[in-house]
C-alpha cells in the first residue's frame, strides 16, 4: 500500500521523528557524562601513577595536553595582530543577532556584511 502522505501527515512525522530524535540526544547526553567522568578518573590515577599510557583488552588510553589560548584583553590583542600583520591569529566572525537588531533599526547593514537568508520548517506542538 503505497499511500500518498498528506502536509499534515508529513508534519506530524517530522514531529514524531524529533521527538524520537529528543531520545536519543538524552541518552547520548547521559553516556557522554559518563564517558566524561571515566576520563577524569583514569586522568587521575595515571597522574598518581606518573604515567602518560595505559591500556586495557579492547583500547589504549594517553594524555594529551590540549592548548587553549583566550583573549584577556581584546584591545591589545587585535592592536598587536594588526601591528604585527598577525591576522590569521584572529577569527573573523560577526555577531548575527547584533548585526540582525542594528539591520532592523536601520535598514541597514554595517559596511562589509552580507546577509544570506534561508527558509527553514518549524515545529510547535499542539
């Protein structure tokens, strides 16, 4: 029986696929916080062991030192970027719902941005 969907019966299965989809992201959500504990644990004890590798049947496990930087003062910093010609050290990203409120108030938007738009389906439950 291939019956011909209607809107309706398209929109209620998107609806039912979400909420399935909820689920998941809550189970995903609960085994990565497990996941996340485990880490710290085995961080732990293979400091207290002074070691960097452990491993068990099915995986290994290493510490990695992760670098991090973050901007403390965003004046000097981009003063010095500028400066010293280091633009790839600062990444270019505006701001939407600032530019999205001044291009309301204005009907306008600020020099250098372009606006792209899309249509996009969203659900509300009845």
């Amino acid at each position: 029986m291939n019956k011909k969907l209607t809107l309706g019966d398209k929109i209620d299965a998107i609806y039912h696929l979400r909420e399935q989809k909820y689920g998941f992201d809550a189970q995903a959500k609960k085994i990565q916080e497990t996941i996340d504990q485990v880490k710290q644990e085995i961080l732990g004890e293979m400091e207290v062991l002074k070691i960097d590798r452990a491993s068990g049947d099915k995986a290994s496990a290493f510490i990695e030192i992760k670098f991090h930087p973050s901007v403390v003062d965003k004046e000097k910093f981009f003063t010095w970027a500028v400066k010293n010609k280091k633009f790839e050290f600062v990444q270019s990203r505006c701001n939407t719902a600032a530019i999205k409120e001044f291009h309301e108030q204005k009907n306008k938007l600020p020099e250098g941005i372009e606006v792209h738009t899309e249509a996009e389906i969203m659900l509300r439950k009845k």
